[in-house]
C-alpha cells in the first residue's frame, strides 16, 4: 500500500488530499484500488484500474444467496445494470453484490417516500418488492457492467 500526503485538491485547489494506492489480488486479475480523500473540502473520490483489461460488456447471472457474496471491481467508468429493474448505478470500487443492491434499494426508497408522482411512487414500491426477493436469492437476476475502459470486473 501506498500512501501519498498533502497533495493538490482538484476540487479545493489546496495541498489537503491523501492519496491511497493499493493492490488487490484476484483469482484471476490484479486491480489498482485508488482512493484520494481530502481534509479541506472533505471530497473523496475511489478509482479502479486492472492489470489485465476486461471486454467493455460483461454479465454475471445471480442465481442463489450465495452469489450475493460475489465481487464486483467497478471503475469511475463503469455503469452498473441490471436490466430485470431496467436501473443503472454509477459507483466505483470493490463490492460484493449485495453492497450493489443496496445501493439500488436506496435509489427505490427514495423514489418511494419522495417521489413527486405518484406513479413514480408505485413503481418504485413494485420494484423494491423485487428487490427484497433479489436479497433473499429468491428470484433470479442479472448484473451487467458496461465499462469502455475495460477495468471493471466481476470476481467469484
Ligand atoms: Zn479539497
């Protein structure tokens, strides 16, 4: 792990940003997880890159809970789909496929309580009905990662 200190805040312009550089091993890949953080505007921004680049379009079928745990390597790139709820999520890092459905489900849950319309309101409730099958492994989904860059993955 690398750690770089007091370097230029693209957001802030100061020399408060904390640069992390670290090497993440996978069964069959490497990637570069790099995090910078910044004490003065509190920015914080996650990038992935890969040894080994991947196609730019690659799905991965979630048939049980236990696929739940798999990995997903998503760069700043990457738009995360799944098209059983026809939603997409941009969100760079390491997680496991459960941290992605949450992230959906608190799109969904926003939609819900929040919404303007009340159509829009309905059906987000139906789709957090999917969701909440989704998370038990009672329903079958896909996850799919479209990343030009070719640094997002999926790690079993
Ligand atoms: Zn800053």
């Amino acid at each position: 792990m690398e750690k770089l200190e007091k370097q230029l805040c693209p957001f802030c312009h100061k020399n408060t940003l904390t640069v992390l550089e670290e090497e993440k091993k996978f069964s069959n890949n490497k990637a570069f997880l790099l995090s910078m953080s910044c004490s003065n505007c509190g920015c914080k921004e996650t990038d992935v890159e890969l040894e080994t680049k991947t196609e730019s379009k690659i799905e991965l079928e979630i048939k049980n809970e236990r696929d739940l745990k798999n990995k997903i390597i998503s760069s700043s790139e990457a738009k995360i789909k799944i098209p059983e709820l026809r939603m997409d999520l941009v969100k760079s890092g390491i997680f496991s496929v459960k941290d992605i459905i949450l992230g959906f489900k608190k799109i969904l849950e926003e939609d819900r309580d929040n919404a303007e319309d009340q159509i829009a309101r309905k059906k987000a409730k139906n789709l957090l009905k999917k969701i909440w099958k989704f998370e038990c492994g009672d329903l079958k989904f896909r996850i799919r990662l479209e990343d030009k860059s070719g640094n997002s993955m999926f790690d079993k």
